[in-house]
C-alpha cells in the first residue's frame, strides 16, 4: 500500500507526506529525522491519510493535497468537504 498522509505539528502548523509505511513514517518523523521541515516542529501527530494501491496515484493525491489552502485541508481532515 502508499500513503498520502497529513499531519499536525507542535507549532500548530500542517504537513503533507507520502510513504509506503505509514507507522514508520510517523515514527521516523517524531525521532527528528524525518522530514526538514517537521525537525523543528515536533511532535507531529497523524490527522488523516489516504490509502492507494498505486504509487503514482498516491503521489498525484499528494501533490494535489500540497497546493490546497490550509482551510481546505482541515476540511478535508474534519471529513467536510
């Protein structure tokens, strides 16, 4: 499976990733080696994600997901849209 997922950081900021582990991936970020930008804003916490058989579905989704406003992506983490 490949994950687009997104998270909340300590400084209330959000991130959107992909992976193909998502536990790991989260685990990864929250020991400071994950991602620069998450490094300084931790801990980050999963506030949603998405499941897709093919990668390059999950990285469409991904890059689709990075262009929206953050007001459109906690509509999409509270399920509205």
């Amino acid at each position: 499976m490949h994950y687009v997922y997104i998270l909340y950081c300590a400084d209330g900021s959000l991130y959107t990733g992909y992976t193909n582990d998502l536990d790991k991936r989260i685990a990864v970020h929250n020991s400071g080696k994950g991602a620069k930008y998450t490094r300084g804003r931790l801990p980050v916490e999963l506030a949603y994600y998405e499941e897709f058989q093919c990668k390059s579905d999950a990285m469409k989704r991904e890059y689709n997901i990075k262009k929206m406003s953050r007001q459109s992506k906690l509509r999409l983490i509270s399920g509205s849209s």
